[in-house]
C-alpha cells in the first residue's frame, strides 16, 4: 500500500499515514505550535547503548529463556546466576554510556521537569511537544480513524494494552502515543484536567538507571512495577495497584501497559500464550467502581529502517463492565491484541 509522506494523519478511511514527527500541522491552532522540548533528547540512540541492550536481551531470549528456564543441576544453576549478571552490568553500563553522551541536555531536562507540576496544563503541553520536535523520525499509523482524538475529546481514562516486541523501541512507542493524545487534550483545551499517563515498567528497569534518568522516565509517567516472572514481590504491587486503580477510576491517570512483561522473553511462543492475567483482575476491579472500563488495543510491528520508530495499529476502543467475568476479559484481550499485532504487520 502506497505511503503517503506528509501530513499528519488527515486520509482517506483506512489509509496508513507516514507521520513525521517534526511535522506541526497538527499543532497549528495551538500556541506550542513551533515549540521544543529538550525531552526529544531521549530519542536519541546511541550504537553502543542499542549494541549493549541489544547483548542484554539476546541473552534473556536465546539463552535463559531457551536452554535454561528452569535449571536443574548446580552447575546450571550457577551459571543462570552468572548470566543473569551479565545482563545486569550490561544494562548498566548502557545507561551509563547514554547519561555520559547526553549529560549536559538530561541535567538540563531534569531542572526544567523540577519547575513543572504534574497536575498542570504545562506538564501535558511539555509532553505534547515531544512528537512533534523529533528530526528524522517517522512511525507508520492508522490515525485517520481518529481513536486518539476521540479519546482525548471525552476525556475519559481508559487502558492502551500494548504487544511488547522490542525493549530497545518500544519505549519510544509509548512516548509517542502519549505525545499525539497529548496533543489532542491540548487542542481540545483539556491540558489542566486531562488524565495523566502512567505507564507500567518493570522495576528493575527504574533500578538499573541512573537517578538523573529516573527522573525522567518518572516525569514522563512510568511506575514501577515487580514484573519477576517468579518469586514476585506481591506486597510491593498491591499498594502501586491500589494507588494506581484510585486514579484510574476518577479519571485521573491513563495506563499504558504491556501485558506480556517479561514473558516477551520468550520469542518463540505466540502473543496469547505470553499475556499475563494481572490486566484483567484490574479491569475486573475497576469495573466495580467504575460503570464502563475501556481499553484501547494496541499492536506493534518493526521493519527495518533507520528513521522508522515502529509500525503501530491502533484499535478501537472496547469496553469492559462488572457483568464480565475475568477469564472472559483476559481472553477477549489476547484476541484484540493478536489482532492488532498482525494488523501492524500488514502497514
């Protein structure tokens, strides 16, 4: 299917639209129109960081998850431990390398995020502009069926429920999903009393870190989140779920999660097999407080291309009640995700 190169979504029905992220047509009623934001610093990859992550993953995928998912003897046992080692210091080093190469602008990010308040129609300005100040960059999309800006003119909460194909590109996906909807609050003057994002993230991931970047990734909305595929930490996840479902229910937060987790790990199953059940017990509990729960499926593909952030396919929104029964929601979200998956696969 032919591509178009220019404007901002504006296509004929089910036309997937090139959208370059420095592109402003969107922005140009809006007074954060020819604006920037030192936050664009974060796409910005370096080889080293990627080629690191990169070692990282290949690791978790091809060995651990592989060969050594349920260790037996000693010897595997040790060696588990000393791969999982590996992974960490790698990760480590990548986030340091990344720091080092942009010091000066994530120092700079964090005393600009200091001086910007959460519950302010500047913090979703500040995100707004992230999609739109980025050189170089284009994602593949269906927004001419206009979810985001349906969503964002209701300004309800609702649930973005992601695939998790790359750990090293999905980050950028959920920015920019936040950026556009961001953008559409704002159009929409709902800045001061849209929800605000919060996305769930593994808490090691915030570990690993540097307390600069951390600030961050925070600012930008992650919550951390116990995601061990065993021996979780099942105290520390009730209260951030406690928390995060009082927000949710008053319309307060939008939550954007990948279901998966670190069942991602494992390549070679299918999407299905992957999604873990703790999205469904939360909409099965917000929906006692609140009458409709609704997700928005999203899939995720990538090709290659040095410009190409991703390919994604955003579905319609569905919606959830106290009626429904919790396998029945878990389910219904693996075949919408399935199905937004292979649909990313098809732009």
């Amino acid at each position: 299917m032919k591509v178009n190169n220019t404007n901002f979504g504006i296509q004929p029905p089910g036309f997937k639209a090139k959208l370059h992220l420095n592109n402003k047509s969107l922005l140009k009623n809006t007074h954060i129109h020819n604006q920037l934001t030192p936050l664009d610093t974060m796409f910005k990859e370096n080889f080293l960081v990627k080629g690191l992550n990169n070692l990282a993953i290949f690791i978790k995928s091809n060995i651990l998850c592989k060969f050594f998912d349920k260790p037996k003897t000693r010897f595997e046992q040790e060696l588990v431990k000393m791969q999982n080692k590996a992974i960490f210091f790698s990760r480590i080093l990548a986030d340091r390398i990344l720091l080092l190469s942009h010091y000066s602008k994530i120092d700079k990010i964090n005393k600009i995020i200091d001086e910007i308040k959460p519950d302010s129609g500047e913090y979703i300005e500040e995100i707004a502009k992230i999609g739109g100040s980025v050189k170089n960059k284009y994602i593949i999309a269906n927004t001419e069926e206009k979810t985001l800006e349906d969503i964002a003119k209701s300004n309800e909460a609702v649930i973005f429920a992601m695939n998790h194909p790359d750990y090293n590109k999905d980050k950028f996906i959920y920015v920019i999903i936040n950026s556009l909807l961001s953008q559409f609050y704002t159009v929409n003057k709902l800045q001061a009393t849209c929800p605000r994002p919060k996305i769930l993230v593994s808490r090691n991931m915030l570990k690993i870190v540097d307390k600069k970047i951390g600030e961050i990734y925070k600012h930008l909305g992650l919550i951390a989140i116990d995601a061990s595929l065993k021996h979780k930490d099942k105290h520390f996840n009730a209260m951030v779920i406690k928390n995060l479902l009082k927000e949710f229910v008053q319309n307060k937060s939008n939550i954007f999660i990948f279901p998966e987790g670190n069942n991602s790990s494992y390549k070679d199953q299918p999407l299905a097999n992957k999604i873990q059940p703790g999205i469904a017990s939360f909409i099965k509990t917000a929906s006692r407080f609140k009458e409709k729960v609704k997700i928005v499926p999203i899939g995720i593909d990538y090709k290659k291309g040095r410009h190409n952030l991703g390919h994604i396919h955003i579905g319609s929104p569905v919606e959830f009640d106290r009626t429904h029964k919790t396998a029945d929601i878990l389910q219904t979200i693996k075949e919408l995700l399935t199905s937004e998956m292979k649909q990313a696969k098809k732009s």
